[in-house]
C-alpha cells in the first residue's frame, strides 16, 4: 500500500494564476524563466507550455489536496487492483526506500486516471503481460543448439541488413578528413533520416531557441557528434521491427527503449553533463540484445518471460543464468560490430552489471533512467517488473528523489511526440 501527498510539484493544468513559485521555473535546457518567490500569472503558464514544462514547483500552502489527486479519487474497489498492481510492479525492489515510494506513487498517480471498472483488467494485463508467455511454438533460431555470444553476434550481424546511410555515416565519421558538410551531405541523402532528425531536434524536448530548418544547420547547433549518433540509433531502432508479436509487442519495446532515452537526457540535463545526445541514443538502443535473444531463443525467452511474472525475480538475472551471457553484453558486442562509437556500445554492454570498469556516469544513468521507466510504467523490453535501485549510485549520481516528479513529468509531456517521430513515422517526410 502506497500512500503519498502531494508536495509542492503540481501539474501546471492544476496551478492557478495567484500561485506562489517555491524554486526555480527553467527550460530543459535549463534557461530560466520565472524566479522562486515569482507569484505565478496567466501569462507566465502560457509561456511555461510554449516550453514545454509540464509542472513547477509551488509553496505547499497553495498547492492543491484531496480531490485534486487521482489516487484519491479512485473508488475503494480499483485502489485495491492498483495497490495489488503496484505490489507486483515493484516485488524486486526495496519498496520502503524513500526513492521506491516516490516512484511507486508516481507510477499510480499516472495509472489512477486511465482505471475504471471496466478496464480495469485490460490495464493490469497491460502492466503484467499476458499469460500465454510460457507457450510460444515458433521460434527463428535452432535452440538446440547451445547459446554462444560470439556466434550470435556473427549470425546477427549477417543477417541485418541495415540502411546504406547507416555505413555512410560509419565511414564518413571515421574519416579524420570529413567536414560537417560532408556529414550533411550524407544524411541528406536518406530523406526519412534527415526528416526524423530535424522534427527531433525542433521538437520541444529539444527546447532549441529557434527553428532549425536545414541539416547543416543541425549540425553545426547540435554538433556534428551528436547528429550522428542520433542518425546511427535511428536507423538501428528502423532496422529492428519484427520481432514476434506473443513475446514483445514493438510499440511497447521502443516507447521503454525511449522513454529511458529521455530519462537519462533529462537526468544529464539536470546534473549539467555534457553527453545528453549520447546518452538519448544510448537509452534507444538499450535492449537491443534482448531482441535478438527474443527472435533466436522465443521459446526458452517466453519460458523465461512466464517464470519472471509468477515470480518475483529478475528476468536479466535468469537470462545471464541460462544463456551464460546477458542481452547487455550482446547489444554492447552487436554495436561494437557495427562500428557505432565505443562510448556507446559500453554504455548499452554495461547497463545492468553494477561496478563494472565499464561503469562511467553515462552508463549509471541509462542504468537508472531504466529504473525510472520502468516504474513509471513505459512500455517494456520482457521485462516488467522494476529492477532493484542501487541507491549509492542514484546519490553519488548527484540526483534527489525530490527531481523525480520533475523527470515524469517531463517524460509524459514528451513520449508521445518523440515515438511519433521516431518510431511511428518512420516513412514520413519534410
Ligand atoms: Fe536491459
Ligand atoms: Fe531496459
């Protein structure tokens, strides 16, 4: 049981011109727009949505109780199927630590509004995953044969065909003597690619203080190395789309896949670190091993699947058990083939193996940014439960659980915008 008040982070269609700032309203680019202490006016809401920003942190005397919270609103009977919802959700983790109570909280916070009683079992099914997981008859691979990283990595990276820009850019990159025009110029080339990057970058995540309406200008605004990583995780995320449908539905893998892309954007922007790009495609491409794992072995990976919902372990820990390696190591090994930079192949191989040498600041993040989603509940790569917090790491990251709301927040008000260019309008274009 889950009960939390709200504090002084409200959602700016629930704040009321009169209200009192208590810290802060900044841009995610962090340019400030209204002191604390500011007392909060029409004019100063309008703008707050031109920029994006979902909430603002208002003086607790102001700020709305009681029926303002969905929580509280839901009748007796649906606070008990979230509760026991919330319970399944967060079994792997330490639900009396400050930090699971505030993510536990938001999570049902978002739940709550979307809950009545006559969906209500199509929206645990949703959370929890159906129950034919343990059943799948087809598979792609011969799981007879016993699983060996290096010959998976081998067959995969024969059998993708990823797009030509994609090599493009590989080659182009790894040429001392290549301009930024020269990268324009091949992006330009692929015209879905160079549509996708553009709508990303003038999107409001991006928070940029003018339009950008040409590649070169992209690159020269978000920097060559950032264009280009955003280039090569688009064309990974439109390569992979077809994997069975009874194990991972694909919209709900790429909207976890990036919902922990802008987690750990916005958890850089917060912390001032300057690899925020990186870090977004590192997010992206997470658990891309997973798919592969999911498409060779589907019937040992639903086996998996159905043994990870019944109880509560963690699905990483029986892969790395039984396949003798996990879907980090062989999305780390598959991006280091396809020549992506190291620094984000490492990110991806290292993602859930805690004090590894690999562990730097940007592979914490994704770590935690994948903790985050998950508890706020987006989508999932197989695994649904939230995996356990280190929590020297979340402090030495320099993050308070009082930035959580905030990270929410903003992740809901820019989802759906960032799949719709990312992952749904794949053959849209300017
Ligand atoms: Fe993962
Ligand atoms: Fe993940």
């Amino acid at each position: 049981m889950f009960v939390e008040i709200f504090m002084g982070i409200v959602s700016l269609d629930e704040i009321k011109p009169g209200m009192t700032l208590a810290t802060d309203m900044r841009t995610n680019q962090g340019r400030l727009l209204l002191q604390a202490g500011s007392k909060i006016q029409a004019e100063h809401l309008k703008i707050a949505r031109i920029w994006g920003i979902t909430q603002a942190d208002i003086t607790d005397d102001s700020a709305p109780t009681g029926p303002e919270n969905p929580i509280e609103r839901l009748d007796p009977e649906l606070k008990k199927v979230l509760d026991a919802l919330t319970d399944w959700k967060f079994a792997c983790c330490d639900r009396e630590s400050p930090f699971y109570r505030k993510l536990a909280f938001l999570f049902q916070k978002r739940i709550a509004s979307t809950l009545t009683r006559k969906n209500s079992r199509k929206v645990v099914e949703k959370y929890r995953g159906p129950k034919i997981l343990g059943d799948v008859k087809q598979s792609r691979g011969d799981e007879s044969q016993k699983p060996h990283l290096e010959k998976l990595v081998d067959k995969e990276v024969s059998l993708v065909t990823l797009p030509d820009v994609f090599h493009e850019i590989v080659e182009v990159t790894g040429n001392p003597k290549s301009s930024s025009t020269d990268i324009s110029n091949v992006l330009a080339k692929d015209q879905s690619l160079s549509s996708r990057i553009l709508r990303l970058v003038n999107s409001p995540f991006y928070g940029l203080m003018s339009k950008v309406d040409t590649l070169s200008r992209a690159v020269t605004i978000v920097g060559t190395v950032e264009i280009t990583n955003l280039a090569m995780g688009i064309s990974i995320t439109s390569t992979f789309n077809d994997v069975s449908s009874e194990l991972v539905n694909m919209h709900d893998f790429w909207e976890h896949s990036l919902s922990v892309g802008v987690v750990a954007k916005i958890l850089a922007t917060q912390n001032k670190m300057p690899v925020q790009e990186r870090l977004f495609v590192g997010g992206l491409l997470h658990d891309i091993g997973r798919l592969v794992l999911l498409k060779n072995y589907s019937r040992i990976s639903g086996k998996m699947l159905a043994f990870a919902t019944s109880r509560p372990v963690n699905l990483y820990d029986l892969e790395t058990k039984y396949f003798g390696f996990s879907h980090s190591e062989l999305g780390g090994r598959l991006l280091e083939q396809w020549k992506v930079p190291q620094a984000l192949a490492n990110m991806v191989k290292s993602h859930h193996s805690r004090s590894s040498i690999d562990d730097s600041g940007e592979t914490i993040l994704i770590r935690l940014a994948d903790i985050i989603s998950h508890g706020l509940g987006y989508g999932h790569s197989g695994a649904r439960r939230v995996p356990p917090l280190d929590y020297n790491e979340w402090k030495n990251a320099g993050l308070s659980i009082t930035a959580l709301p905030v990270v929410a927040a903003q992740t809901e008000n820019n989802l759906r915008d960032l799949m719709r260019i990312i992952v749904e309008d794949q053959a849209h274009a300017i």
